[in-house]
C-alpha cells in the first residue's frame, strides 16, 4: 500500500502491472462543494472494472489503482493539457463536462489553473510515481515488463464516437508502445470470443500507455478499453436511479475467460527472453 490512503498499490512478483485510472468515486469536500450534482460527476467511472480484474492478485499482477474519480483529476490525460485526440471530443485534466457534455460545475465553480495544478501535484503526480516506481522495480528484476491499463466505458456515447463500441478496443498508440507479437496475442484472445474487437480505432491509448510505452527499453504498454454491455446490463436511458448497474458475474463470465487469457499471454510475453 500506498502513503496515499486514496492511492492502492499491490506488489506482485512477475513483470506484469495493471494500472486502474478511472475505476475511482471519491470526491473531497471541498471540490465536490462546487459541483454541479455528484452523481454526474461519477457518471463516467469506469465502474467495476477492478471487480471484473479480480484475478489479477492471484495470476502475480501488480496493480495500482485510485480511489478518486476522473473529476478530481485524470491519471490518464496529458498533464500538459494537450489534447490526446486532437480534433476529436474528449475530456481534458480536470474535466468540466461529462461525456455527454453535460457541465460537472456550478457557474463560477470551474478549476483555475492554480486549482489544477494543486490537483496535479497532490493527485496526479504520486499516481505515477507509483506506477514508474512498480515498473522500474520489475524491470530490474525481469528485465521486461508488460503494463496494461484497464478501463471501460459505455457501449454507446454518440459525443465521443459513433455507433455502438466493439466489446474490445486494444489501444497501442498506433503500435509505437508494445511489441506487434504481443498485442496479436492479445487480439487472438479477444477474437476466440466473437463479440467484437478492434485495434488502434477510436481508443488508441491515454496519456499512460503513451508514456510508459517503450517496447526498445523493454517497457510495453498496452490499453484495454471494454465496452460495459460485457459485463453489466446498459439502460436505454441513464438516470441517476439506474445507473451505476451492478456487475453481472453470470453475464461476465466470457469476458473474464477471455481477460484471464491475455493475461496469460502478457505474462509469457514478460518472462519469455527470446520472445519479439
């Protein structure tokens, strides 16, 4: 465990991490005093999906994980405020929207630029030097490391993309931060299910596979981006009555067989010398 008491860090013994950036609902007072209605502000976690992970303990992962939701600060968004999808809708360091456009503040309520660097340095900052710490430590002890950054969103959120979500979206920045035999393992898993899967399309990585990625220092990263339907059942309409649904364990067993599977094949990846 973390210093951080909003912070979770599991130290696991193989070269394989798996990050939670956004599975977090806490809002502190004092923020979530200027809001505009809590459960908007929790609207967009990624809900359960460190439930749906519950293996990863026990297969060796590392994990880090925040307790905090994306409203307070996101993890994995550029600090510098750069866009990661420039040209495309998206939420920034300190989102003042939801997905859905709705404003996550009462007028006048907004984070200043001292507001957000406050947040970076109390939030931001000791998220990653957790998550460099775990991969420099299994680096030096394997060296190779494989990091997976875990995240799901709603099958269905026409601001941000059009049509329905394929059940997988593998992101590697365009290939540029994990090894083309590792992610083709990982499609070969999603693929077995025949729900649904693409690569490099609308998610192609945040800011944490972006910058941790660099498969010539042995460093591969790679981003699983779930559409929700896999695991809870979606309302036609969210309200703040029905939403978050609850996991399905019955509903989810696919996508965990399928989750467990690739897994397994970033762990060989990891602790496979000779494996390109």
């Amino acid at each position: 465990m973390s210093h951080h008491e909003w912070l979770a860090v599991h130290h696991g013994d193989l070269p394989f991490i798996v990050s939670f950036p956004h599975t977090g609902t806490e809002i502190p007072a004092d923020i979530e005093a200027g809001l505009a209605s809590p459960w908007l502000a929790r609207k967009d976690a990624d809900y359960w999906v460190d439930v749906l992970y519950d293996f990863a303990h026990q297969m060796g992962a590392t994990t880090v994980r925040t307790a905090l939701s994306r409203t307070v600060i996101d993890v994995n968004r550029d600090p510098s405020g750069a866009s990661l999808y420039p040209g495309q809708n998206t939420t920034g360091l300190c989102p003042l929207e939801t997905f859905d456009g709705e404003p996550l503040y009462r007028p006048g309520s907004e984070p200043a630029s001292p507001e957000i660097e406050r947040r970076r340095a109390a939030y931001f900052d000791p998220y990653h030097a957790a998550l460099r710490e775990q991969i420099d430590r299994l680096r030096a002890d394997h060296g190779r490391v494989v990091l997976w950054d875990a995240h799901s969103i709603r099958s269905r959120v026409p601001r941000l993309f059009e049509g329905v979500l394929p059940q997988f979206n593998i992101g590697t920045h365009g290939g540029a931060s994990c090894a083309p035999r590792l992610t083709e393992a990982i499609e070969k898993c999603c693929d077995l299910t025949k729900l649904g899967r693409v690569t490099n399309g609308r998610f192609r990585g945040g800011w944490i596979t972006r910058h941790y990625g660099a498969p010539a220092n042995s460093v591969h990263a790679l981003q699983m981006e779930l559409a929700m339907r896999g695991y809870l059942h979606e309302p036609a309409h969210f309200t703040e009555q029905n939403w978050p649904a609850p996991l399905d364990d019955a509903h989810a067993a696919v996508l965990r067989v399928a989750l467990r599977d690739c897994f397994a094949e970033c762990i060989r990846f990891a602790t496979t010398p000779n494996e390109r």
